[in-house]
C-alpha cells in the first residue's frame, strides 16, 4: 500500500491524475520543467519538485530526476500518465529496484508490446486477429517488392517500433515501394533510433476501433467496451466517440470476449488499449498500448467508471470491484481534442491565454489544465484540453457538443475550435458515416 503518488507527466491528466488521488485520499507530488513552474497541477499538488530545465529530454525523460525526486519527498509510487516515460519498460525497472510501486504494466509487456513485429506474433498466438503482413522486419527493398507482390497492392510500410504515424508509408505499387520502403526506414530511424520495418496489407476504408481493458493482479479481466477514433489527421487523433456508430451488439460481444481472452492469456496487468482496423466487419489488430489512452474519457463516461482511481487500486494490490456483467454502458460520449493550433494550417500557436471560458451544463466535461493568463510553452504538445459530452443518445450527444463548442472561449493564442465546429456540422460526422481517411479528405475539400 502508498499514500502518497508522484505524478511523473504535466497538463491536463497529470491535473487528471491528481483529481483521482485527492479523491482516493492520496497525497500528491508535481514534477515539473521551468516552464511549468506555473501549471495548475503543481499549484494543486501538495508538494512539488523542479526537474529540469524546459526541453522534455532533461526533464519529463529523465528518469534519474523523477527519482530522486521521488526519494527526497517519500512518494510510495509513480503514476505516469501517458507519452513521456509511460511505456518505457526500463523506467518501470528502475522504479521497482528501488522498492516503489509503478502504476501501470509489467515492464515485460511494455517491452514487447512496444516492438510492433513482436506484438503481432503474440497476438496471433492468443487468437487475436491481425492484418495479413509479413512475417516479421523486412531488410531490403528487393525482400519488400518481393513480399508486397505476393501480398498484393496497396501495402503499408510500418516501423518495428514507435507510433504516431511516424514510418508509415504507403505503396500502391512497384514503382512506389522504393521510396515508401526507404523512407519508412529512414523516418523511423530518426524517431525512434529502429529503421526496421515491416509490411501490411493496406485496408482502404477501415475504421479505427479500440477496446479498453482492464486486469488486476488476481486473474480478473473486463473489457470497457469500444472506442471509434477514425477521425485522425496524419495519424493523429482528433475526435472519438463511444460506442461505434459502426459495429454492432453482436460483434462489439465478439471482439471484446476475443480481446479478454487474450489478455488473461498474456497475463497482462493494468489498464491497456488493444486498437484495431475494421472493414466489411472484421476486425485486425494493429498494436496495444499499454497505458491510459488520451481518450479514456469517453469510456469513463458511459461507464461511469474511473479508469485511474482503477489504475491505482490494481497497483496496490486490490481485486477489480466489478465483473464483465457489472459494467453499465449508458449512452453516448464524445471526445474533441482542442489543440493551440491554427484550424487550418494546424501550426502550433503557444503563447498567452488571455480570455478563457469553459463550457458547463449537464454531460459536459472538460479536462484541461488551461487557464486565463496561462502560458503555453512551446515546448510540449499542443492539447488545450479535452472537451468531452454525454448524451442519452447520438443525437442528443451531438447537439449538446455543439452548444459546448459554442459556449468554449480560448483567446490570445489559435485553437483548433472552429476545425470542430465545422466537424459537428458535417455529414459524414452527423451520420457516423466516415472511416480513417475521412477527415484527411474532408480537410482536402475545404481548402480546394
């Protein structure tokens, strides 16, 4: 058992992180850079630690400094939100040598969830489906036209490791796979200090669909429904929404039993995100990742259950309270990543807030740690906040995230808000009727 948590991350979920403690009865502990002397979660914790100067390599990456930090305030464990150190195997080593509790995965499944090749032979092991792709890391161009031509075009060259749609590149053809190949390597090369890559098949119009689990140490696993985060710009995701307006009952059973079997199979511990394609109703694993997703809201919402309060029960030990039969699914949720980014050109906009307002009313929730006069360091991601709302049904839910959107006021730096407000008022996002492309061509039409 700990009483006291050092939250190893910064913005709106280490502020989410430390809501979740102080409800739990839980004393807190702020890391922070210099450029985050005046963040809302270091003002709230209560005690705070500077680790390092603004860039996230000698402070939020360093985990020598969140250690000692760690030691000189007697925090009992490190819960480390998502991006940064949160799926960083060795980390969660160094944390448990020195006798302090991790509040997240086994270092084991980290690592190998982490290598993109690795992963897929483990769930194909367990019986999880997976995109048709090669067996493992292609080494040349020559082995990948080889495997691309017996696959059949269009293929997508994959980094071994990392994410974000950093590697990715497609092929539609011979002539194509050179470049795609090379550059894949090279881009991967650069992120994540990998070039090894992979081929899969390329799926034209697939939806992106997670499932949210959860496992404690005591063999039980449940499955937290679905998420639909199709709407990606680059990779990226910008809105999600839960349940799918595209699978059905039947198969929402289906999958999610598949992906609690194999999880109990994996001996997984924690809080974990398995992401699918889906087209033509099939459904193909693409990775795990074995943290908090940015998205856990919209789960939370419709099942009105506390996924870090979970996350730090299982990380003392505690039984899940609830089974598969327990877990209500209430609803409609949506989520919209508000960034400081020009709505159009989508550069980042740090700055100064001068006017900040956020919505209220029944279903709406915000998770931001902005505030007026706060300052947006240019050194970190560019997420003002989450806005997420909950309605009875689709509809409702959509006409309360327009009056939410409408109600939001960020000034002084750009925001992605009107990007969303036109979203709201699209068809294809109306309807439910979109797939992973569908933004990318949606963003394409607006400017033509």
């Amino acid at each position: 058992m700990f009483d006291k948590v050092l939250i190893a991350n910064r913005g709106e979920i280490a502020l989410r992180i430390h809501r979740a403690c102080k409800e739990m009865g839980l004393s807190t502990v702020a890391v922070h850079s210099t450029a985050d002397s005046n963040a809302m979660h270091v003002r709230l914790a209560d005690e705070s630690v500077c680790i390092g100067p603004p860039g996230a390599s000698e402070s939020y990456l360093k985990s020598a400094a969140i250690m000692t930090a760690a030691e000189i305030t007697h925090a009992g464990a490190i819960h480390p939100g998502y991006g940064f150190l949160s799926e960083n195997a060795r980390f969660v080593e160094i944390v448990e040598a020195h006798g302090l509790n991790f509040i997240g995965p086994r270092a084991e499944h980290i690592r190998l969830m982490g290598d993109k090749i690795a992963a897929k032979k483990a769930m194909i092991e367990v019986g999880v489906p997976v995109v048709p792709g090669s067996d493992g890391g292609v080494p040349d161009e020559a082995t990948a036209k080889k495997v691309a031509a017996e696959m059949g075009y269009p293929v997508l060259v994959k980094a071994a490791s990392g994410g974000g749609g950093r590697g990715m590149k497609v092929a539609r053809s011979e002539e194509e796979m050179g470049k795609a190949f090379n550059t894949a390597r090279s881009e991967a090369k650069a992120a994540f200090g990998d070039d090894e890559v992979y081929i899969e098949k390329y799926l034209e119009k697939p939806r992106h669909i997670e499932i949210q689990v959860i496992a404690d140490s005591h063999g039980n696993v449940v499955h937290l429904g679905e998420r639909d985060c199709s709407l990606q710009r680059r990779h990226q995701k910008v809105f999600e929404e839960a349940p799918s307006p595209a699978i059905t009952q039947a198969e929402r059973d289906t999958i999610g039993k598949t992906v609690v079997d194999a999880v109990k199979k994996l001996g997984y511990l924690g809080v974990g995100t398995i992401e699918f394609l889906y087209e033509n109703g099939e459904f193909y694993f693409i990775e795990m990742n074995t943290r908090l997703q940015v998205e856990h809201p919209v789960t939370e919402m419709i099942t009105r259950i506390d996924l870090v309060k979970e996350q730090i029960r299982i990380a003392q030990g505690e039984k899940l309270s609830f089974t598969q039969g327990d877990v209500p699914f209430i609803g409609h949720a949506i989520e919209c990543r508000i960034n400081a980014e020009h709505p159009e050109t989508f550069a980042p906009s740090p700055g100064l807030i001068k006017e900040f307002h956020a919505p209220g009313g029944l279903g709406v929730r915000l998770d931001s740690a902005a505030y007026a006069g706060y300052m947006i360091p240019p050194y970190y991601d560019s997420l003002i906040g989450k806005l997420i709302v909950h309605g009875v049904t689709r509809e409702e839910c959509m006409l309360r995230l327009k009056r939410a959107l409408g109600e939001m006021v960020v000034s002084g730096v750009e925001t992605t808000l009107p990007l969303h407000q036109r979203l709201v008022d699209a068809e294809g996002v109306n309807s439910g009727n979109y797939d992973i492309h569908w933004l990318e061509r949606f963003l394409a039409d607006q400017e033509s």
